[in-house]
C-alpha cells in the first residue's frame, strides 16, 4: 500500500510541465513507471463536450505536458477516453475536438483512440461487481496515466482519481450500471471494484482548475492551483478530498477504499511531499445541494428510509428559461425517467434514481438540483 502523495504549486497552466514533471519526480519519475517501447494509455477525464475554459475536463495544456514527458520516458503515447453517452467514432471526434485533445497532441507522436471494441472482463474479487465492460484500449495498455480533474459531483459529492476510470466503461452500458446501482453506495462500492481492476500505474491530478458546487459539470469555476500525483488513486483522492474540506465518511468511494484497506484512514497520516496540505485547505470550497442529506446524518430502520427518501433527497429539476428542449437529458436517463412527449423535458420523480446523469451530461446547464425545504430546515438543527 503506497501512500506517497506529490502536491505541487501551479498558478496557471501555462506553467505546468514543470509542475506535472516535479509532482512525478517526487514519486519516483515517469522512468520508473515507463520503460522504452511501452505502449501508454493516457485516460484524461473528458465526461462530455465541455470547452477547457469551462474547468470541466483535464484542461488540454496539462494533457499535452504529460504526453510530452511520457514520451520522454519513451512511451508510445495513446489517449482513451469513453466520455457520456454513445462510444462511437463521431461521439468520440466530437469530444476529442472541444475539450482540446486535437490540440493537446500537436508537436508529439500521441494518437487519439477510435477503437470503440471492448471485453467483458471478469472479476471474481469484486465486491459488487464481478464482471465489468471494459474498453480494449485500457486493457490493451502497458501503462494507464489517469488525469483526473479536481471537482466535486452531485451524485457522489466528489470525483477524482478513482471515479474518473469510470471513463473506461463503454457508452451506454455506464447507464446500465446507474439503473443497476441505484444507491450511492453500491455504485460506489462498484467504482472502488473497477479501480482495483484497472489499477492504473499513476494517478495525476488537474488541480489547476478545478470546479465547486453542482459539479461535475454544473458547478463554477474554482482555481486552486495545484498539481498532485500519486501511484495509489485512494491515497489521492483521500489527500484532495482534504484539500476542499471533506471528511473521508463524506465520500463513499474514499470511505469504501479506507474500509478494503487500499489507503489509510486520515489524510494527516499520508506521506505527502512538497506542498503541506494544512495550509492549503479550502473551507469555502462549495459542496453539491446533493451532498448536504439529512439521511447521513441520523440512522433509521432501512424500511423508514425508504419513505423519507423522496420526502428529504436532492432531486433534479428543470430551468425551462434555460432548457433548449434538446432531448439530451431524456437519452442519457439510466432508467427512463425523462418524457420528451411534451417537447420539453417531465422527470417522473417516482423513477428518478437520482443518478444525476441529466445535470451533468446537459450542454446548457438547465438541470438544477433541487433540496427540499424540509431537508435544508432540519439540517440546520442536526449539523
């Protein structure tokens, strides 16, 4: 179990290749981690069409720095990505070409992965899941850099280096797993599954940028400046999980990792190199709507929670004023709960799983997540 985590200060990414190649030098350097001739499978996080300024996606200045020093290490270099929705070649040229891997590439020997086949793979020590669809890419790959970005999310309150191979699951069959996984626990009990399938090699983390409040891509802009890196993706996440202010109980992939034994239970207790995180904290980071449960906070019999579950939990609802009727949330529903038979988009709220695809796979941003007043009343007398 590695618990070295690498936190380096970065102002703008016009300065990160210095940054990324210090963060990975002090955990041993891209040498130790490429041989020559290796093919390298770099899995940055483009969830969906999201232009860099949006602070969405890896910001495509940070992947190109890891492309140039992996190439150094002397890594045949490939970058993979299945973001939201359909995996096919016009999907994948349309998110390649906005979030700046096009870009990103130019003046190195990088190509861009098409190859949308993947395999069933087995799993047999999973927890939750014990077969899982993964894209040939990833596992064609010698070595796997993930890029995660910084940024929290209305589902699972924060994503990073651990959700962000969620990535490597084809199209649809992501929403097939949220219908499946319908409770945020199992689903993220799935992705600490999927991530100790995957192991990627390295975890380096877009903290250039990153994104506070209705994240993953609803939320605003936050600069944070920093690069971090680590070869252990739990250690990470529970270090930058520290970063924004939240308590490894509070994220269920961070808190299921701590419960395998994958990394320690207190970031104080990592190794962490460079930068200290305790003057670096951000009290002020804004948490999702989704986050704030008032179910989390007192325990029930699980036959009493399943009636207060519509009366107390975070919903998705619609801004018409902003919603262009573009049918992309209906398409992207895990269990079907959207109607487009209107012309515009009706969440039937029995179905709703509360997955949150629609918030964050809209391209205008007109899914809002929506508290309950009873929910934001309690709360104040329970926190």
């Amino acid at each position: 179990m590695n618990n070295k985590v690498s936190v380096v200060k970065c102002k703008e990414y016009s300065d990160v290749l210095e940054a990324v190649e210090k963060a990975v030098n002090m955990i041993g350097g891209f040498e130790k981690f490429i041989k020559p001739g290796d093919n390298v499978v770099i899995k940055p996080n483009f969830v969906s069409k999201k232009k860099p300024d949006e602070a969405v996606t890896t910001n495509p200045e940070f992947l190109h720095a890891v492309i140039v020093l992996a190439e150094k290490a002397g890594g045949n270099v490939t970058i993979a990505e299945s973001p939201g929705g359909p995996y096919n070649t016009a999907a994948l040229k349309g998110v390649y070409s906005v979030c700046g891997a096009d870009e990103a590439i130019k003046g190195t020997n990088a190509k861009l992965n098409f190859d949308t086949s993947f395999t069933e793979v087995h799993y047999p020590e999973g927890k939750t899941v014990k077969t899982i669809p993964i894209i040939n890419p990833i596992l064609n790959a010698d070595v796997i850099i993930s890029l995660p970005k910084l940024k929290t999310h209305a589902m699972t309150s924060y994503t990073g280096a651990v959700k962000n191979l969620f990535g490597v699951i084809p199209g649809t069959y992501k929403a097939e797993l949220h219908f499946r996984l319908d409770e945020r626990k199992a689903f993220c009990s799935m992705l600490v599954d999927l991530c100790e399938c995957v192991k990627p090699t390295l975890s380096i983390m877009d903290a250039v940028w990153g994104m506070e409040g209705n994240g993953p891509t609803a939320g605003v802009n936050r600069h944070i400046g920093l690069v971090m890196a680590a070869e252990n993706p739990h250690a990470l996440d529970i270090a930058s999980c520290f970063l924004i202010d939240y308590k490894p109980n509070e994220v269920d992939t961070v808190r299921e990792g701590i419960e395998r034994g994958l990394t320690l239970d207190n970031a104080e207790k990592l190794e962490i190199v460079g930068e200290q995180l305790k003057g670096l904290v951000m009290k002020d980071f804004l948490k999702p709507e989704s986050h704030f449960n008032l179910l989390k906070l007192i325990s029930l019999p699980d036959s009493i929670n399943a009636y207060l579950v519509n009366a107390l939990a975070s919903k998705p609802k619609m801004d018409y004023n902003i919603c262009v009727s573009c049918g992309e949330c209906a398409r992207c529903c895990p269990p079907k709960a959207i109607d487009m038979s209107s012309g515009k988009p009706v969440i039937d709220e029995k179905t709703c799983i509360r997955c949150f695809c629609c918030q964050e796979l809209c391209p205008k941003k007109a899914v809002k997540i929506k508290r309950p007043l009873l929910n934001r009343f309690m709360l104040k007398f329970l926190k």
